[in-house]
C-alpha cells in the first residue's frame, strides 16, 4: 500500500466521528436510581427499571440532562427546547427490555462546531471551499457538530471461551447489568476531517472539553469514552462523496489515527485497481495494524424506532438553560487566550498547559507562588520537565524554576533533583544543598578554576586565537569537570570568553 501523505496527494478523506461517552461522575442511572458504578460486584445494582421488568416506568435523571446541555454549550451547540426519546429496538439479551431508549430527529442540543488548532503539514481545503493557514503553516479547522444526544448504555457481556463482543463460539456467555442505563451522550460530527491527525486532534479537544465540564472522566482505556469513525475518499477536486466504510474499536487516541489511516491507504488502492469500496463496518486490529470486515451495514429501518409513549416530551423552560450556562467552567480556549494575554505566553505553550485542566490548575497555583520574572521558566519546567513525574507539588515546582532561573542548577540535574522528590513532599532547595548540587555562581571561585584550566590547556587557547571558537565548548567542559559539577556552566562559558578576548 502506498504511504498515507502521498495518497493524500491525489485524494481527499472524508472523515466522520461518532463519539460516545458515560457520564461517570452522576450518582445514579439514567432512568432509575440505582447507583451507577461498574466496579461494584456483577448485577448488584440492577431495579425492575433497568432489568426491563413489565410494568416498571423510567424516571429520567435531571442531572444527566444538565450535562448534554452542558456538554452543548461547550461545543457551541444550539439548545432545542423541545425533544423526546424514542424507543430503539433490537433484540440482545444486554438489553433486557428488547429495546434502548435513545432520542430521535431532535436531539437535546445541535448544530454546533469545535475549532481546531492544527500545525504542521495537511492543511486541507475545508467544507466551505476554505483554507485559513498561518505564517507558521498551522491552520484552524472548524469541524461541525451534527448533534448530541442522550441515550442509555447496554450491559456487559463476557462470553467465556467466545470471540469478544460475539456469541458465536463462546460455551458460556456472563451478563452485568451494573453498567445497563448508564447515561450515555453520543455525539456525532458533519464529516468535515479531513486527516487522521485532525480526527485525533478533534477527540483530544473534546475529552479536554469533557472532563473540564466535569460531565465524565472519558477513560479511553475503561471504555467510558469510545469512538467509531467513518470515512470516505474522492478524487481531489470532486464534489460528491464515495462510499464510506464505519470503523469501530478506535479505543485510544492512536487507535484513532492508525485506523482512519489504514482505511485511506487501503480503499486508495481498491479504487486505483479500479474496485468499488463496500459500505460495511470494519474492526480494527491494533496488533495486526488492519482493519478488517465485521458486518455488512444495517439500515436504521431495521430499528423500528418510535416515540417512547412513557417518556413525555421535553420543554425545557429558559430558567433550566441558563441554570446550565452558569455551571460551564472557563473552557480550553478561553484559558489559553487568558493565559497568552496575562503572562505573554507563546500560543502553543498556553495551548498545553490549557488543554489539560489538571495541569492548568496545577499551574494556577504555582504561578502565584513565583516572582513574575520567574514565569518562563516555570513554564518551560511544566512543559518539558514535570509530566514525566506523578506526585509532585506546586511548591516543589515552583522551587525548581526558581532554582533554574537563577542559574543554580543544570536541566539535568533539575530532573535528577525531582525524581528524589517525587512523591515526597520534600523540598528540592533542601535537597540541592544536602547532595551539594547547588551550582555555584561565585566569580571569584569559578574564575579560578577557569584561569587553572586556561594554564593546562594552551593548545586549545592558540586554537582559539587562530579563530577555532568551538573549543570553548571544550573548556567550559574541562571547568564542569574542575569544578565537580558545582560550577555554573553558563558562567564558566562568560568568564572563559572574557579571558580568551582579554
Ligand atoms: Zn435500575
């Protein structure tokens, strides 16, 4: 097969994603009160609600509906004060009730988008015929939001001696219905990705987005978060859409990427041999690095979907909304802005350390704790030092960049110093000066060493009058080595070059 860039060259993916995700952090499920953990022992909380049993009615949770208008805001959705759910049936022993209660043609919140920062190389045309680039090659690409609406998770199966997810074959299939009637939002984009690496981006956004709004902790690897995707290609320059083929099992970011791909590279060559590409549904491999064919598609007729006639429609009153908009936290974007406008930080730079909220109010606290000169620094250290660590503190990290801005500690021996205090709570001031790693600044101590190390090496100082000026590289060397490591390499470099030119 060929490599994806040069497919690339002469076809355009069209790329969709439809997105779910278990509202984690609510207490209770969807259409019942039974807690909602699966962790808890297989079928303990389970009601006549969520086993399906006749005669028992569905109560919808309030809070989960906070959280899809949440979640809509946040993604720049419009509100539709009016939806209803609708019963989707299918037959499968992990929905007791033969049917999942899943909303129709309107869904809670619509027609919204999420913007993308993209850098690098693929910018590619967009939707509405444009293509804003910047000086540095990085582009914004707005991807639309279709809709987002609720719906309940199916419980857990586990087919002993079975193919996952499959009956066929198994001697023995094990049901929990611990997680049957979590709520679940699914969200589903127009199909405006164009690349593998825009439909990473636009699930790394979105978890960011999630878990700011605290609506779910949008675990890729426990499921709570998951993601199929479709895509299609045609010819560059054309205007209507070829087959598309869905692809499920994209459980983590790389997943994502490698699958979609795999799939351009491979229906690229179908169509090049002159071949059609098959609508059907195609399960990733991660091990095998392929995706291969799962089932042919369903239509949705199959569903026989309708209204559920013991879930009143929605109205959702003015008062309810803004109760919503009130309780959506500063977002991503918004806090890079703030933070590039407060602190002059580099876009990218505020971009990191905004998408993440653990890390952005690990920095909000730090930030105070240092002098307004020192800012740099600190976040050159939570940016290329401190996400290798677990248990550190804002104090030791602010420690630490005022430790390296004022020149008393190598990068290296920052880390060094930081791997000691992981987890500890100790003071990295306390631990320089116990292991006698603090660099010296002293002039009159490193200008001693420098004139020591100038007498040993005079050959190295003729190169360097005969205009050889990399062995300087080589005698700030010879003083680190002098001087134990204690001396400040930056210094020695100063004082040597003085010397030298004196
Ligand atoms: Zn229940």
């Amino acid at each position: 097969m060929r490599k994806l860039a040069e497919v690339l060259r002469d076809w355009e993916a069209i790329i969709g994603l439809e997105v779910h995700t278990e509202l984690t952090t609510l207490e209770t499920k969807m259409f019942c009160g039974c807690r909602l953990s699966h962790d808890d022992e297989p079928n303990a909380n389970v009601c006549p609600v969520c086993l399906g049993l006749p005669g028992a009615l569905p109560v919808p949770n309030e809070k989960a509906i906070e959280s899809i208008v949440m979640a809509g805001l946040a993604t720049n959705c419009e509100v539709m004060r009016r939806s209803m759910f609708y019963r989707k049936h299918y037959f499968y022993p992990d929905m007791a009730k033969n049917f999942q209660t899943t909303q129709g043609p309107v869904a809670f919140v619509m027609h919204g988008h999420l913007d993308l920062e993209v850098s690098g190389e693929g910018a590619a045309e967009r939707p509405d015929g444009t293509i804003d680039k910047r000086q540095d090659g990085s582009y914004v690409a707005p991807i639309r939001i279709l809709r987002i609406h609720m719906e309940e998770d199916a419980a857990k199966m586990n087919h002993l001696g079975g193919a996952e997810g499959r009956i066929g074959g198994a001697s023995e299939s094990l049901i929990d219905y611990n997680r049957c009637g979590t709520p679940l939002i699914e969200l589903v984009t127009e199909p405006d990705l164009r690349t593998p690496e825009e439909a990473r981006l636009f699930m790394e956004k979105l978890r960011q987005t999630f878990i700011t709004l605290g609506i779910s902790d949008c675990s890729m690897e426990k499921g709570s978060m998951r993601c199929d995707g479709n895509v299609s290609l045609r010819r560059r320059g054309e205007t209507t859409f070829g087959t598309k083929t869905e692809m499920k099992n994209l459980n983590s970011f790389k997943s994502l990427h490698d699958a979609l791909a795999y799939e351009i590279c491979r229906q690229a060559e179908v169509l090049e041999a002159g071949g059609a590409v098959r609508q059907e549904t195609r399960h990733w491999e991660p091990s095998r690095r392929r995706t291969v064919v799962m089932r042919v598609k369903e239509t949705a007729d199959d569903y026989r979907m309708y209204p559920d006639p013991d879930l009143a429609p929605f109205d959702l009153s003015d008062e309810f909304i803004e109760r919503c908009r009130a309780r959506v936290p500063e977002l991503p974007d918004a806090k890079r802005d703030r933070y590039v406008a407060t602190w002059g930080m580099r876009r990218a730079d505020a971009t990191k350390l905004a998408g993440d909220p653990a890390t952005a109010s690990f920095f909000e606290v730090a930030v105070v704790l240092v002098e307004p000169k020192i800012i740099p620094t600190l976040v050159n250290v939570m940016i290329n030092l401190t996400p290798s660590f677990r248990g550190l503190s804002e104090a030791q990290v602010a420690s630490i960049a005022r430790l390296l801005a004022a020149d008393a500690l190598t990068f290296a021996q920052a880390r060094e110093v930081l791997e000691v205090v992981d987890g500890t709570g100790a003071d990295p001031e306390r631990v320089v000066d116990e292991r006698g790693l603090r660099q010296s600044t002293d002039a009159d101590a490193l200008g001693a060493i420098v004139d020591e190390v100038l007498d040993r090496c005079q050959s190295q100082v003729r190169q360097y009058h005969e205009g050889n000026r990399k062995v300087v590289g080589f005698l700030v060397g010879q003083c680190m080595k002098a001087s134990k490591g204690s001396g400040n390499p930056k210094m020695f470099n100063q004082l040597l070059t003085q010397k030298l030119e004196a």
